[in-house]
C-alpha cells in the first residue's frame, strides 16, 4: 500500500485538527461547540472533478448576475425592480403591482418546480445554484485561501493569534467583491445611470441608491465575512423545505456505509474507509457525511472530491462518497417515475401553461377605477336637472407602445363627460390617474343603475368599467 498524502498524514496524527465536535448531530449542529459558542468553519478547499464543474456553473450564474443590470428585451430592461415608480421589468415586459395575480403563479411555479427538484435530484439548488453558496465557496473563500494559505495553517494561526495582518488584507479583498456585489444588486433597482463611470455610486443625485448601497455593502461584508454557513443553518428557511421533502429514491450526497464500514487507518480495517476526517474538513458547514443524510449538508459534493482523492492513492476504486440515493446505496434500484415526480411534473406544466397564457392574453390598457371624488351633485343646466359626479381612473399602458384613448359611455348617450382634453395620452409603460366628471340626467338615475364607462383605443380596442352613479 503506498504512502498516504501529507494532507492525510497531519488529518491522521490529529483527526479532530478541522473537525467540529460531532456527538449528537441529529439535535447540536456542527457548528456549535460543546459550550453552546460558535465553532469556526475552517473548509479546506481541494481541487476534483465535481470543483471543476461547479466552478463552470458558478463562472456562468456570477457572470449572469453582473450581466444583469445591461441586459435589454426591446430596449427594455431584462430585469428590475423600479420602486419610485411601482414598475418591476421581468424578460422586458413590465409588471405593476395591478399584476400581483401573475406574481402569484410565478411563486407557485417556483414551489412546484423546487418539489420536483428535490424529489430527483436533491437540494442540487442549495449546493449549485444558491447565490450565497456561489459567491461563498467560488469568490470569498478561494480569496481567503489565497491570502492566508489552507485551512490548517488559518487554523494553526488564529489559535496563535498571528493571523492579523493576512486578515487585514483578506478583509479589503472582501470588501473590493461587495462594492461590485452592492453595485449590481443597486443597479438593477435604479439602472446604470446612477452610477458614475459605470462604477461608483452619486450620493448627490441618486440619495437613495446611495443609501441602499451601504446597506446591502454592509450586509454581503457581514454575510461573507462573518455569518458564512450560519445563514444555511439558522437563517434561510428553503434549506430546511428542501430537507424535509427528501425521499429514499431522492439523489443526494451519501456515504456508502456498506462498503466503507468497519473503518480505521490503513491496515487495521476491512472497510474502504480509513477514518481520514478530510470528508470532513472540506465540509462548508462541518457535516461528516458518514452520519447520512442530515439538514446541514448542501449537497455541494466537496466531500466527493476528497474522499475520490484518497482513496485513488490508496489504490482503491471511487464513489465510497458519491451522489446516489437511499435506495441505491442500499444495493436498491432507484425509481424516477414515481407518484410524487409525476404529480408534480403535471402541476407544473399546468401552472406553466395557465401562466403563459394569462401573460399573453393580458390587456394593453389596464383601466382601474379607484374612487369617486366627493359627493354627487344635483345642477341645473341646460334648462334641465343634472346630477354630477367625478371620479377618478388609473390607467396603466402596458401595450409596449404610446396610446391615445377617448371616454364614453355608450349605454346612456346623453351622459356627457368633462375632461381637460378630449384625447386621452398614456405614454407608453406609464401610469396615469385622471378624474373626469360625468353628467347624467337626473331622471334616468336609478337605485340599480351602473352605465360601464368605455375607454377606446385608437385601434379600436376598448376597455370597458362599471361605474356606480348615486343620487345626492
């Protein structure tokens, strides 16, 4: 048999060097010392196949999320989220909060399309595609790693209290990623414009996004810096969705306990598994994956890549550590088409549908009416009695192009309507509230009369609202 690694070698001589207290990690988390204090995650980061191919995924979801304030769907924003002006542009179409309906199929897609994930492939979103864990194992810690050398000597150092000036220097590293972080995020609420030469914010123009960039700066910094795993432990509460969901024919990272077990150093067990701790010491949240499956544990595979070292210089096959479900691991035969996969492969093409349609089949012109302005009035005019009342309408363009309208109430031809212009003009993804006064003669008011005021597009196309005229 050859000679260990040097990295095994120190995790042998001292196995608890990076390991947290493991005891009962069904109730204590492994981030939580004997005497209830945090413990501090020292992950050795390791190079394998499964880094390599997170490290693609994560150069995509980064350089999409720092794309994201310049990308355009017509000359629109691809997305943004316009507070000042109650507009939120998702794949160039704008939103209002009048649209809080299609919100909702969205949300309901996403839980639906997160069950049918879990269910096949485990928490793959937690471990591959969560922001916090890409900036977290793709950005921050490598810096870390650059700048203070691996987790033993980090370790090594701040037990001895040399570790200041590196930690200095890590911090203003840290501190360069979140203003480009705090940036985009401030970008794609305000636009690029606020931004001088693309790079740093105008506290004097834009006051606000000035102000939201300090904030979100400080909470990456506190995040990254400091929080790091404890967010998917204490914090996020997809996570723990996501773990309960879990089934035996679910992929996730696991440990197959019948080939590695009964495990020891080399030479003093029958098992694969020779009791190292790297599986552990490589671990974001300090999970040792030889416990099964458990809530902490993100599926990132790190822990594939090092026990697939080790026990390639030990000259022994992979995948003790591998991704697999309950069932497979158990010498079973997993099952993709199962009853909760098909249901909710079916809810989502359900859902997706029914969405796609309503986005397509939305009006151009959403007409609200909001509220009548004071009481109504009875006049006299035109030698006849009147009774007046005005009231006030939103328009919100949603056509992608300018519109002029024209008001009217086809049902009581003498109605007559008072507004500053007889043609209406609605900017195109604008917002208007306007407030005609409408005339009616005050013989044909009745108790159960509601006339639908119509709105009429220059194409024809009208929009049609039920008013409520009331006696004085």
């Amino acid at each position: 048999m050859s000679r260990p690694p040097p990295d095994l070698i120190r995790l042998l001589d001292n196995p608890a060097a990076l390991s947290p207290d493991t005891g009962d990690f069904r109730s204590i988390l492994y981030t939580v010392g004997s005497d209830g204090r945090r413990k501090w995650i020292y992950a050795q980061i390791l190079a394998g196949a499964w880094r390599t191919r997170r490290r693609l995924v994560s150069l995509v979801l980064i350089g999409f999320y720092l794309a994201l304030p310049f990308l355009t769907v017509g000359g629109n924003p691809f997305l943004r989220f316009d507070l000042p002006k109650r507009q939120f542009w998702i794949l160039g179409h704008a939103f209002w909060p009048q649209d809080l309906s299609y919100l909702l199929f969205f949300v309901l897609i996403a839980i639906i399309a997160t069950l049918l994930a879990v269910a096949l492939a485990g928490r793959v979103f937690c471990g591959w595609g969560c922001p916090h864990n890409v900036f977290l194992e793709m950005v921050f810690r490598p810096i870390e790693a650059f700048i203070q050398g691996d987790a033993w000597s980090r370790a090594r150092r701040d037990r001895e209290g040399g570790n200041g000036l590196r930690r200095v220097l890590t911090w203003g590293a840290f501190a360069l990623v979140a203003g480009v972080l705090a940036n985009t995020a401030t970008a794609l609420f305000v636009g690029t414009e606020a931004f001088r030469w693309g790079l740093v914010v105008d506290p004097v123009t834009h006051p606000a996004a000035a102000g939201f960039f300090a904030v979100f700066f400080v909470l990456i910094m506190i995040n990254f810096a400091w929080f790091r795993e404890q967010t998917c432990l204490v914090v996020c509460p997809y996570g723990r969705f996501q773990s309960v969901l879990l089934d035996p024919h679910s992929l996730t990272v696991g440990y197959d306990v019948r080939r590695g077990e009964p495990r020891g150093k080399p030479g003093t067990a029958t098992g694969d598994c020779i009791d190292c701790g790297l599986c552990v010491a490589v671990c974001p949240t300090g999970v040792d994956i030889r416990n099964g499956n458990q809530l902490e544990c993100i599926h990132c595979t790190a822990c594939i890549d090092a026990c697939d070292g080790i026990v390639a210089k030990l000259k022994r096959p992979p995948g003790l550590i591998r991704y697999a479900s309950e069932v497979g691991l158990a010498g079973g035969t997993r099952r993709v088409l199962r009853p909760r996969t098909v249901l909710y492969a079916v809810l989502l093409v359900i859902l997706g549908t029914v969405a796609v349609w309503r986005v397509t089949d939305r009006q151009p012109i959403l007409a609200t009416l909001l509220r009548p302005v004071g009481m109504p009035l009875f006049v006299e005019q035109d030698g006849g009695r009147w009774v007046r009342q005005a009231v006030t309408l939103s328009l919100v363009n949603r056509s992608g192009a300018a519109q002029q309208l024209t008001i009217s109430i086809p049902a009581e031809p003498a109605a007559r309507i008072a507004l500053q212009h007889a043609l209406i003009d609605l900017p195109v993804d604008a917002r208007i509230e306007l407030t005609p006064t409408i005339d009616l003669p005050a013989e044909r008011l009745t108790d159960d009369l509601r006339p639908a005021l119509r709105l009429t597009a220059a194409d024809g196309r009208t929009t049609d609202l039920s008013i409520s005229l009331r006696r004085p």
